[in-house]
C-alpha cells in the first residue's frame, strides 16, 4: 500500500501484519500498533521526543546485566507487573488475590531448608522474625508444595547485591508438612530503594516520586494442580506502604508482624518479631517463572 497521508499508516501496518498465522501473535500485535500508533496521534511527540523514547528504550536494554534487570523494573515502576498479576489471579479477577509481582530477585534454586530452620546463612545484625505460614486451597491444606522464602535484610539489600554477604543470605526453599504449615526464622526485612542508576531512576526523577518499596517478604508457593502462587507479606507499620514505587501492596498483602514480648522462641535476646499467614492456592497450572537475574 502506498503511504497517502498520515491516516493512511495505521491500516497500512495492520494489513502488512495480517497474514500472521499464529492468532494470538496476530491479535497482540494488532492490538499493540494500534495502541501505540493512537498513543502518538494523541502526544504528537516532536522528532527529538522520539528519539529520546527510542534512546529510553535501548538504555533499558543496556542497563540489564546478570543481576540487574532493568527490563523488568521499568515494567514494574509503570504499574504494568501488577496490572498483570491483578489480572492473572484472583479467577479473573471475581475475587481478592493474594498475589503479586515476582521482582527482580528471584533465584531458582534457594537452599533446601528444614522446616523451621533458618535462612540466615552469614553475619546479618537486626531484629530476628518467626514466619509461621500456612498453604490451604479450598479451605484444606496443602501438603508437600515447595515454598521459596526471599528477602532484603534489615539494611534492605539483597544478597546478591551486596558482595560482603554470604551467598543465598536469606533466601530458602520449604516444603509443607501434613498440615500444610511451613515456618522459617530469619531477621526482619527493611524498606529499599530501587535501583536507580538507569533509565527508570531518570523517570521516577523527572516525576517527583521517591524510589522505595516497602519491607516485606517474598514467597513463591509450587504444588501440581495449583495456580503458582507469587506474592509478598508486607511489614504493616513501614512508612512507605500507601506509596510503593512499584505498587505492589493490596490489602490482602498487608502483615500482621507482632512484636515479640518476653525471650525469642529460640531463647536469643534482643528485639525480635513474629508474623502468622495464610496462604490461599487457585486451582490452576503449577509453573516456574523465569528468573530475572543468574
Ligand atoms: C522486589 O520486591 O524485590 C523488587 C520489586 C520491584 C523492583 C525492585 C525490587
Ligand atoms: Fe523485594
């Protein structure tokens, strides 16, 4: 089709895009062109505009590296990883769900760790935690899933962000007994900022808007028949809660971390905090994401 005038180029990509013979591929990225090309009749970027988002683009792609995804933090701080979690659980999206995004920090292969034990695995100061959680679906329990258990540490870094922790610091793999309980000890999470050393860190400056998340745990929980259930259990008192910069906290995400009276469970002293959940499984597929980083 020879190009007419500006109108012309939308049916003119669509119909060049036609023959696709995988439906899905076809509907995605009919959709995507016309989104897009409506996205600029509507913000008429200038030709340097343009060139500055083509830049953004290639710049999230360069920023990536084996353990830093960049990718999936710009897809977070725009509320899409969410938006797409939301409408993935939660049986399209007729009731509350308890999932959320996965983040950049996932590994795959968590230590091993006998329920109960700890997943601190090097010196690490801070008050200690007592996660005593629970897997139902339908009401019953859920025997035999495999759990990963992550988290910040209470200077909120990760473990491979930081080279003077020990490898896979506070980071675990359960599985659930009879009762479908896991417990683990660990030492409370802090709050973080995200990275913001890249393209993202550029548009949360040019936006006003501050770069921390707040301190929760992560769980991934995996068991055959089951939707894979990704989420996070936010510290209820953390003074970023209502704004988190890749707005994951629903609700149904927010904590019940106690502040522990009397001597530690394991009879340590000092500070210490225990939390209690329950965890709700979808039937669904069993599936591993892809991790985000090596
Ligand atoms: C996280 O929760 O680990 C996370 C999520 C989004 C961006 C950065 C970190
Ligand atoms: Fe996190």
């Amino acid at each position: 089709m020879i190009i007419d005038g500006e109108a012309a180029v939308t049916p003119a990509v669509l119909e060049a895009m036609a023959a696709s013979p995988d439906a899905r591929v076809k509907d995605v990225t009919a959709a995507l062109v016309r989104h897009l090309h409506a996205f600029i009749r509507e913000v008429r970027p200038t030709e340097a505009e343009w060139e500055y988002g083509v830049e953004f683009l290639c710049r999230i792609g360069q920023t990536n590296t084996a353990t830093h995804n960049e990718g999936v933090l710009f897809s977070d701080s725009i509320g899409i990883s969410t938006l797409v979690c939301l409408l993935n659980n939660g049986n399209e999206g007729s009731t509350e769900t308890a999932a959320a995004l996965l983040g950049p920090f996932w590994r795959d292969n968590s230590p091993p760790t006998e329920n109960g034990g700890s997943i601190v695995r090097g010196p690490t100061p801070g008050p200690k935690l007592f996660a005593s959680c629970q897997v139902l679906a339908g009401g019953k329990p859920v025997a035999g899933a495999r759990v990963d258990a992550w988290h910040s540490s209470p200077e909120g870094v990760y473990e491979n962000q930081d080279p003077n922790m020990a490898p896979m610091n506070l980071r675990g793999q359960f599985i659930t007994d009879a009762e479908g309980r896991f417990r683990f000890t660990s030492v409370k999470p802090a709050g973080y900022p995200v990275p913001t050393h890249g393209p993202v860190g550029d548009l949360l400056r040019a936006q006003l808007r501050h770069p921390f998340r707040p301190a929760h745990l992560h769980f991934l929980i995996l068991k055959e028949g089951f939707k894979t259930l990704v989420t996070q259990v936010f510290v209820d008192d953390d003074e970023h809660l209502e704004s988190d910069v890749v707005f994951g906290v629903t609700q149904a995400l927010v904590g019940g971390y106690q502040l522990g009276q009397g001597p530690a469970p394991d009879g340590s002293e000092g500070e210490w905090w225990s939390l209690d959940y329950t965890f709700h499984l979808e039937p669904g597929e069993a599936r591993l994401p892809t991790p985000p980083i090596a």
